[in-house]
C-alpha cells in the first residue's frame, strides 16, 4: 500500500511519513501543490494525505486536478481552519475524509486505514481470504488464528494481494505499491517476496499466473 | 401648535410656516377688497343722491305766490313709496334771525314724516352732506344745497337709507370671504401635497435604510434627488467600509488560525511519540495541546460571530448550507450507510446573517447527529415565532435529560468515545444566541437527540432585489482569500 503524503511543513511532513511508515505503509512525501499534483497524478497510491494550505498550488485544485484527471484514489484532507466552508469545499472538490490540524497520529490513521478498506470495498479493518485473515489495524496476518511472522515488505506485499483477492496482480503493480517513488526499484525482490511469503502460508495460496503475475485463491 | 412637534418635524415648520403666510396673505386681501368694494359702493351711492338733487333742483321754482313748487316730481320710484328709504324734502331758509325753518314740500315717500337736519347753510353751489336719524330711526345719509330764487332762500335736501348701501357691501363682503376661504382651502392642501411630495425622497431614504437594518438589504437602494444623495452615497460607502472591515476580521482570525495549528500538530505529534516513551513531560504536553485547540477554536468563532453578527443587509439561503453539509457526512459517513432526511422548508427560508456561521452553526448539529445516530438523520426547516427553526433529529443514544445542560457549555465532552472537540453544540449555542436565537436539546420522536436552532429569518425576497448570498463554497479557495493578508507565504 503506498500513500502520498502532501504537505509543505517539512516537520509535520516528516511526522507524517514516519507515523504512516510505522503502520505499515509506503509514503511519498510532496512538499508543495506542484509536485503533490504531479505524483498523485503519475504514480500509483492507494492514498494521498493533502493538506488543502499549500505554497504554489492549493490542496483543494490540486484535489480538482486529480479528480478530473479520472485519479479516484480515496484522499484524506488537512484542514488548518476547522471551518465548515473549507470542509465543503474539499468534499465538493472530491476528498473522502478531512481531518482537522492539529490531528492525533492514531485517528489520521485510523482514517487513513478506513479509507484503504472502503476504497477496496471492504466494510471492516479485518481482511478475511479463506485461512487468511489481515488485520489493517494492527498490521499483523495469522492463518485460522496463528499469527504470521512477516517482515515489513513481506506484509506489504501481503496486504496488497488481500486487498485485491483472487484477482490477478502484476509483478509491476506489486512493485510500484511496495515501494516509495525514489526507492531503487528491482522487480526481481518481489520474486523474493513472493518465495518467501508461500513458505508461511498454505501451500497453493499464492499462485503464479503465467506472464501476468500472481494470484491469491481461497483455498490450497 | 407644540413647538417640540415643530422643532422636531421638517413636515411640521415647512407647513407651519406656509399656512401662516396663507393666513395673512387671506386676511390683507379680504379687509383690501372690502374697503375698496366699500369706497366704490359708497362713492356711488353719493353720486346718485347728488343727481337727484341736481333733477331736484331743476324742477324747482316758484309759483304765483312765490311758493316753491316742483314742476315735474322726479322720476324714482321709491320717492312715492312711503318710507321705501329715499327721500327729498324743500325747506324755506328763515331769514335772518328767524327760525327755525319750515319745510314746504316733501316726497311722497316722507309721508307724514319730517327729516330733521341740523342747521346748515351751504353756500351758493355747495353741497353739504350730513348723517341723520330718519323715519323709524334708519340711519340716513343727506345732501343738501341752498337754492335763492329771486329773494327766497330755499334748502334742497335729499336722503337715502344707509341701508341701501351697506346691504350690497355686506353681501359683497359675505361672497369675498366665501371665495377667499376656499381658496385658503386650496392652498392649504397644495402645500401639504408639496410638502409631502418635497419630502418623499426623505421618506425613501428612511424605508432603505430601515430595510439595511433589517437586514433585507446591504446597500441603500433606490433613486434619490441630488439634495440626499450624498448622504446616501456616504452612507453607502460607511457600510461597505464596515462589510469590508468585518471581511478583513475574519480573514485575519481564519490566518491566525492555520499559523497556530500547524505548528500545534508537529509539537502535539512529536510529544504524542515521546509520550509512548513514558514521558511525564510529553504527555502534559499531549493533554495541554487539547485544552489549547479547544481555547483557540472556542474564541475564534466566537471572534468571528461578533465581528459579522454587526454587519446589516445579510441573507444565507438555508437549503443549500445543507446540502453542502449533507454532502460531506454522506462521504464521511459513507460506509455507515445513513439515511439522511431533509424537508427544506416552504418556499427558500433564508436566515438573516453570515454564511460561514450558518455553516458552522448546522455543521457542527448534523455533525453531531451523524457520529452518534444509528441509522438516520432527519433535517426539518421551518418557521418559528419571527425567525427560522431547524431542527435535526437522530436515531442515536440521545442526551440524557440532566446533561443537556451541560452538552450546552463549554469544552464539555458528555462521552469520549465519539472523536470531535466536545465543543460544537457549545459553539452552536454561543453562536445562536450571538444572532438572538436559540439552541434547544430534546429528546427526537426518532429515539435520539432533538437539537433545535432557533434563528433570524432573512425576508423573502422580492424583485430579485435582495442579492442571493450563498455563494458555492468552491468559489473560494480557503486559503487564497486572504491575499497579501496571509502570512504563509510570506512566513515561508
């Protein structure tokens, strides 16, 4: 799961992305309306975090440009000004939740973690696949109640294939969700990643579809 | 008249002063034109009884015995109408010593009657006039003439009833007034139109301004005459200044605002991490940031209601404030799947105020409604005694009786488990009453709470004459309103 993080105060910026990495998420980090525009329009996230005060492009057009730009990635916004005005305003510019400053860590990822779900169209925090269940709360995976030791990429990787069960998930998509945009990419970890996840799940979980990528199926 | 009531009114000294020039100028014309008519009446009247005596005196001469005689009575009617009010009467001059004088001939219309003039003797060719009692008393008026035929002296005398004369001048008179009167009536009313008409512009003035106090305008509209329209446009300029002012307020306290809590989330993040530490420092900090963002929210509002509650001439339609609500706790709330309900009202009710404290005002009541309701949110508009009332009902727990109260004061939070400051309803309330509304809890026919906002209504409009206030909030971007006023960029 990678999440956009736009926001121009470098210190709050910086809390962001480490209480948002901490929970088991890749982030971007945009420190002006140009660049949060350009990334949130050219790479992959499955969240952005806008702060609608910006320097050069303000958080609500740079919302407008994505939208009309058909992005539909679920997007938090930060209000300085906890007026209902500004509230509507970023709603009526697309946003899916705003969150007013100053904010608690836990409640803006528990917002963030609400949106993920909904936008992947599941109703609870709990991600169940057959033996497999995903708590996004908690960052933690167990199989029929025995939790999974996993390393931070390995539940990346994990949670991605959970949120898009049994469909078909490229080695590229993969990639671009588990990594941040100026990480040394390497297709060829996934692979990696992918080895050493089957050897704690069930045999047969994880299948390899042939020159497409790989599968989650329900059952072995 | 009362002189406070012409001290006070421009209406009172400008018809006081006409209808006292109207008084006086009636007053000269009619005692002028009765003297005049009087003079003319009485000028004619002398004039005949001069001619009379002149055919009086033609007629005269004397007889064989050397009486005085009338060869030919003249001619007038009333001389040979007993008492009709004209007369002639022939004297004998007494010689010297003698007297007094014995009258030898008469009108018939003397009948036995004598008229008794003074003694007099006028000259030869002289007329002498004289006012006596004649027959029953009448006041008459006389002329006379000595006449010497030969030896004898003889008195012409002829007399009228002033009566005759002073009957048409009084009938005159009676008619003058008569005229006068109504013309004193015309002028009268053409001044009290002109007075009304002059001053209607006045009156115009009042009525746009009193429309700017009630709020059903922000401008002095309407055409008015060179005289007052400095006054207007002044006045004008004074409420756009105002607006202007209050606009620049609210700016400045929305600027304050997004300076102080960015700063106040990186320190409130950064002891929030450290209070995982067991930090005792950290988590004052933590608790202290809470009490901080309440205090600035709490004032900041309160600081932007007062500046913008003086502001005259407001109108925020309702419905679309609730819309725009409506929109964000769909989206908020989507995977609750709640129900909203809203029955906007009859017609396009509009509360007298701002737009921003209608939105903060119902913002945080349907927010409220959302985080704690089950199922379903009910949104009514309607009328209340001179004002609006907007009620939201929701299906939650509600508000036990004996902590409503309470959920009206400041900063009280009745159940931590809902995220929120604590401090919307609280703030609703303030704000409601700021505007001289209300903010009632009740229990809701729906199972839970009942908050009922009591507001000013806006008018209706008329004419299209009332600008419609609501703007689409897009139109603004929240941090572009500021201009050279906000500091980030600067401050960056």
């Amino acid at each position: 799961m990678r999440i956009l993080v736009v926001e121009d105060e470098p210190a709050l910026a910086a809390q962001l992305a480490e209480g948002i990495q901490s929970a088991g998420y890749v982030v971007d980090v945009a420190h002006n309306g140009i660049d949060g525009h350009f990334l949130g329009e050219s790479e992959p996230y499955d969240a952005a975090v806008l702060d609608i005060g910006l320097p050069q492009m303000d958080g609500i057009t740079v919302l407008r440009k994505w939208r009309a730009a058909g992005r539909t990635l679920p997007v938090l916004i930060l209000t300085a000004r906890d007026t209902w005005r500004e509230k509507v305003a970023g709603i009526d510019a697309g946003a899916d939740d705003y969150l007013t400053k100053p904010f608690h860590m836990e409640e803006l990822l528990a917002r963030l973690r609400a949106l993920i779900r909904r936008a992947g169209g599941h109703a609870s925090s709990e991600l169940v696949w057959g033996p497999l269940t995903l708590d996004t709360r908690s960052s933690r995976a167990s199989v029929e109640g025995t939790a999974l030791t996993l390393t931070g990429h390995e539940y990346r990787v994990l949670a991605y294939l959970m949120h898009h069960p049994g469909e078909i998930v490229s080695r590229a998509e993969l990639t671009e969700h588990i990594y941040a945009q100026d990480f040394d990419r390497d297709s060829n970890t996934v692979e990696v990643f992918i080895a050493r996840l089957r050897k704690k799940l069930p045999p047969g979980m994880i299948e390899t579809v042939r020159g497409l990528g790989y599968r989650l199926n329900q059952a072995p | 008249m009362n002189p406070a009531l012409l001290r006070n009114s421009l209406r009172m000294r400008l018809l006081a002063g006409t209808l006292v020039w109207i008084v006086i100028a009636i007053l000269v014309a009619g005692w002028g034109l009765g003297q005049l008519f009087h003079r003319h009446v009485e000028a004619r009247f002398d004039t005949e009884l001069k001619n009379h005596l002149d055919q009086l005196t033609a007629q005269l001469i004397l007889d064989e015995q050397n009486q005085a005689a009338i060869r030919l009575p003249p001619s007038d009617p009333r001389l040979n109408r007993p008492l009709s009010g004209l007369y002639w009467q022939i004297e004998r001059m007494a010689a010297e010593g003698e007297h007094p004088a014995s009258a030898v001939l008469r009108s018939r219309s003397l009948w036995d009657e004598t008229l008794a003039v003074p003694a007099d003797t006028p000259a030869d060719g002289e007329i002498h006039r004289h006012r006596i009692a004649g027959p029953k008393g009448a006041a008459l008026r006389v002329v006379e003439r000595t006449v010497t035929i030969d030896t004898h002296s003889l008195r012409l005398i002829v007399a009228a009833n002033e009566s005759l004369m002073t009957e048409p001048v009084a009938e005159f008179k009676g008619h003058l007034w008569l005229a006068l009167g109504v013309l004193g009536a015309g002028l009268t009313l053409a001044a009290l139109m002109q007075v009304f008409v002059g001053l209607a512009p006045l009156r115009s003035m009042q009525d746009a301004l009193g429309r700017v106090r009630n709020g059903d305008a922000r401008q002095m509209e309407g055409a008015f005459p060179n005289e007052i329209l400095p006054l207007v446009n002044d006045f004008n300029s004074v409420l756009a200044q105002n607006a202007e002012v209050v606009e620049r307020a609210r700016v400045q306290a929305g600027n304050l605002a997004h300076a102080l809590k960015t700063p106040l989330s990186v320190l409130a993040n950064a002891a929030s991490a450290s209070g995982k530490r067991d930090d005792e420092l950290a988590r004052l900090v933590v608790s202290q940031m809470d009490v901080v963002r309440k205090q600035v929210d709490y004032h900041l509002s309160r600081a932007q209601a007062a500046a913008s509650v003086q502001v005259p001439g407001m109108r925020t339609a309702v419905a679309p404030v609730i819309e725009g609500l409506v929109r964000v706790m769909r989206r908020v709330h989507a995977e609750r799947q709640l129900e909203f309900v809203v029955l906007p009202g009859e017609g396009d009710p509009a509360f007298r105020g701002e737009e921003q404290d209608l939105q903060e005002m119902l913002g945080n009541l349907i927010d409220n409604a959302a985080k704690w309701a089950r199922s379903r949110i009910e949104i009514e508009v309607g009328a209340a005694a001179g004002g609006l009332l907007v009620s939201i009902d929701d299906d939650g727990q509600g508000i036990a009786e004996s902590e409503r109260d309470r959920a009206l004061g400041r900063g009280v939070r009745i159940d931590q488990q809902a995220p929120g400051s604590g401090l919307g309803l609280a703030i609703t309330a303030d704000l409601a009453r700021m505007y001289g509304g209300d903010l009632g809890l009740a229990r809701s026919g729906l199972g839970g709470l009942r908050a009922s906002l009591t507001l000013p209504a806006a008018p209706e409009m008329f004419d299209g004459k009332i600008r419609r206030r609501h703007e689409p909030a897009n139109d603004r971007g929240p941090d572009t309103g500021g201009g050279n006023a906000s500091p980030r960029h600067g401050a960056r």
